[in-house]
C-alpha cells in the first residue's frame, strides 16, 4: 500500500540553469526600457530601446569576422539610421544620443570589468540547493595589433539574437539550412530570409567557439584540453564546414536562378537578399576552413613559444568586483570562512623583530634628550556664541498652557484647536503636541517633580478634522496628583460642565 506521504526527491535539471541564464542574458535588453524614463536629456518613451539593442547586436555580428571586428562608427552609423525610424520628428542630435546610450549600455561602461552578473539556482549533486552567479557579457570591445578598438558580440549575445541557450550549433545549423531549402523550394521567400538570417548568425557562433578556443591556446596552451576535446572539436567542425559549404553553395545556386527567372520586384529583391546571405554565410566557412587547417600548427608555436616563456603572473585581484560583490551575496556563516582565508593570505608573514647589539648599544649609550618644561604657547580658540532657536515663541507656550488648564472640566481637542487658531494660527500645532503628550502622561515623574496638577488625554469616540488636523478625537482634563503616602481621603472627581465639553 502506498504511503500518503510520500513525496518525490528533488532531482537536479540541468535544463533549468540554463533557462535561468538565457532569461539572465535578456536582463539587460528589459533594463533598457525600464531605465529610459530616467533619461533627461530627451523624451525617450518614444523609443523602443530592446528592439534597438537587439539591432546593434544584430549589425555587431553580422560585420565581425573570425578574427576582427566591428568598427565603432560604423555600427553608430547603421544603428542611427534604425532609431531615426522610431521617432523620425526628433533631430538627428537625439538620435545619435539615443543610439550612444544604448550601445555604451550594451557594453556595460559603467562596470570595472564590464561584464553583467546575474544570480540563479542550482541543486548540486547532494540535493542542496545553492545559488550561484552567472558573468556574461553581450557586446566587448577589444583593440587590434594597431591599438585600434573595434566590437565584438559575445557567444551570449549571439545566443540573445538567435533565442537559444546552450545549443548544439552544429545540429542547430543543420536544421535551419534544411529547413531553409525547404521554404525556399515552396516559394516561402520572407518566412526562408529570417531562417538565413539565424543561419548566417548560427555560422558566426559556431566560428566564435573556435575562435575563443584558439585564443586561449595562445594565452596559455596548458589552459585547453589539445588532447581529446580540441582535436574531436577540430574534426567535427571539419567536416561540418565541408558538408554547410556544399548545401550553402547549392542553396545559393539555386535562389540566384530563381532570383533570375523572376518577374515580381518584391520576389526578385527577396531572392536577392537570400543570395546575398547564404553566398556570407559561404564565405564565413572558407574562411573558418582555413583557420581550423591551421589549429594544429598554432598549437604547436604556441606549445613552444610557452615551453621558454617566463612564468606567467597572477592577475591583479579586485576587491570589489571579485571579493566584495560576491561575498555581499552569501550568508554570514559562509562569508566568515571565506574573508578570513582572503586576509589571512593576504597579509603575508610576520617578520619579528631580533635584537642586535650592532644597534642596541649605541641606541642605549646615547644620551638622553633634554625635555622642556613646557610643550609651547597654547592658542586661544575663537568661540562664538550660539543662539538657541525656539519653534514657539513665549507668549505661545503661554497661550497654549492656559487652553490646557483645565482643573474643572473636560473639554475635546478639537474645540480647542478652533479656539487656538482664533489666538494665534501657528499656536493649533503646538497645543496638538501637548495634547498627544497628555495621552500617556508620566504621573510618577511628575509626582517626584511635586506637580499639583498634570494634563491627562483619553479617547473620544468621535473623529478629529480641525485645523488641518485629522484622525481620532480627544478629551482633555486636568487632575490633581495626590500623593498615597501623604492622602487623608478619597481623591476629588472633576464635574463635567456644559457649553463644548463633553
């Protein structure tokens, strides 16, 4: 018989972590517009700044090659003329503001390392889950052997662009060209251009991969893994590349027949567009081809050139970005262990000091200082006198405790209030403080203090709205204190007298 408690044991998805993450690398396409009503400088809800960002990063990749990138103005330019789409009343000046703020974003400026980092979950391998940080970022700039900056999108960014996360490129690739032909053989020309266009982009993806593996051979060789995972990756794109330039260039062929034998404008310039993409998409391959023909010999250079290179130096730790960042996010108990560790290392060893005689028999045999009786003139300081600043005048401290003198009656605080801004307009407030003070008067202080008499509050059943005053009513009375040590009788009651008072 089953138990009716029983409850399934949490098991880790993998799937999940990486939804979290391509949910974290849109983040910052959402903070865009939701930071564009901060912007002073123009009227920016016209703009829609996700639209605009996936755009820049649709013209970074599509300009970068394998081993360069996207000039800076050229990307301005092409991005400009996009926003001027949105709101084509603005002035051009706006325009180029709007696109500079959007690309600078993308680029995170504001950041040390400019890199995004968003938070998400995971179950590790015990069943705990733990939350972890994830680093990425979507548009780089790097520099050329001439010093010259120019842009790059990132493989997240790419994933941005495309809608995926953590895909099989080469499969992904394979099934947007296949579906490719088969739109184009169906006469689908617009739904088949926007399939080119992911394919074009799953081309530049997939030669990034290689890209960043070939990069960090040449940082630090011991860094990739040249015996199993390089060369199987080397093979696969291998042979990938061989079978994408033969389906591409048939692709090709075919789209510039149709381009060709076709009568309507609007089909002959889509055909066209198609050509234009997929002959790209030819060329990035080539291109790729020839780097991967070389992999193996820049491996071997790079393995040699290292072998005799000094030992390579430690980067500068960043306390905010790496230390403090981070550790603001975990529990005291996990961030103790770790700060510790950080400043224990970090300080180095203590050197002791050893007695020398070198230095300790002359220190002992120099005769001592005189010492002056006197340390020096003591100046005099400038003091000036501070005025001290009252609210209420005396007159209405005056004023306000004769309202509230009250031996033999019981009046409501809003009477008093009106008879108060008869007095003076400025006087209602203060008898309002005195009032809420009285709801829970000090009795015992002021029995040491020998008052007579002290003011006591109670709640009204009745609403406040006077004077500009609102809330709960009040009464007011004043009793006489009686002290029990010294008390022959009964205390007096207070008689409740007509006119306002209740």
């Amino acid at each position: 018989m089953r138990d009716e408690t029983w409850e399934p044991a949490v098991t880790v998805d993998e799937g999940l972590s990486r939804r979290a993450k391509a949910l974290a690398c849109t983040a910052p396409l959402h903070e865009l517009d939701a930071r564009k009503g901060m912007i002073e400088w123009a009227e920016a809800k016209t703009y829609l700044m996700a639209e605009i960002a996936l755009y820049t990063i649709d013209q970074v990749a599509i300009t970068m090659d394998f081993d360069t990138g996207a000039s800076h103005q050229h990307i301005v330019d092409r991005v400009q003329r996009f926003v001027a789409l949105q709101a084509s009343q603005r002035p051009a000046k706006e325009h180029a503001r709007v696109t500079a703020w959007v690309l600078e974003s993308l680029i995170n400026v504001g950041d040390v390392d400019r890199a995004f980092r968003r938070p998400y979950g995971a179950v590790d391998a015990d069943g705990v889950y733990r939350v972890h940080t994830f680093d990425f970022k979507l548009i780089e700039e790097r520099r050329d052997a001439t010093g010259k900056l120019y842009l790059r999108a990132s493989h997240e960014a790419l994933n941005v662009l495309v809608g995926a996360l953590d895909t099989d490129v080469e499969s992904a690739q394979v099934a947007a060209e296949v579906k490719l032909d088969n739109l184009i053989r169906r006469g689908q020309l617009a739904d088949a251009k926007q399939i080119a266009e992911q394919a074009r982009i799953r081309t530049i993806q997939y030669g990034e991969m290689i890209r960043v593996q070939l990069d960090a051979t040449k940082r630090n060789v011991q860094a990739v893994d040249w015996q199993e995972k390089v060369p199987k990756l080397l093979d696969d794109a291998l042979a990938h590349v061989e079978e994408r330039v033969k389906a591409e260039r048939a692709i090709a062929k075919y789209m510039a027949e149709a381009r060709d034998e076709a009568e309507e404008p609007v089909r002959k310039s889509r055909a066209a567009e198609l050509v234009e993409i997929v002959e790209d998409c030819v060329r990035r391959h080539i291109k790729l081809h020839t780097h991967l023909m070389g992999a193996r010999d820049l491996f071997r250079e790079q393995q040699d050139r290292q072998q005799f290179a000094d030992t390579p130096q430690r980067q500068t730790l960043d306390l905010y970005g790496h230390l403090l960042t981070p550790a603001l996010d975990l529990p005291v108990t996990d961030v103790s262990g770790l700060a510790d560790g950080y400043f224990t290392d970090s300080s180095g060893p203590v050197v002791r000091d050893l007695p020398d005689l070198a230095t300790l028999v002359p220190l002992l045999l120099r005769p001592a200082m005189e010492r002056t009786r006197f340390a020096g003139e003591v100046l005099e300081p400038d003091l000036e006198t501070l005025e001290e600043q009252k609210r209420f005048t005396n007159r209405q401290w005056e004023q306000a405790n004769a309202l509230l003198d009250l031996p033999d009656e019981v009046r409501t605080l809003s009477g008093l209030l009106d008879e108060a801004a008869a007095l003076d307009p400025e006087l209602p407030e203060l008898v309002a403080l005195l009032a809420l003070h009285a709801y829970g008067p000090q009795t015992g202080t002021a029995l040491r203090r020998g008052d007579p008499r002290v003011l006591v509050a109670v709640h009204a059943d009745a609403g406040l709205d006077s004077q500009g005053f609102e809330g709960d009513d009040l009464l007011l009375t004043t009793a006489r204190l009686v002290d029990p040590a010294t008390a022959d009788g009964p205390e007096p009651t207070t008689k409740n007298t007509g006119g306002d008072n209740r």
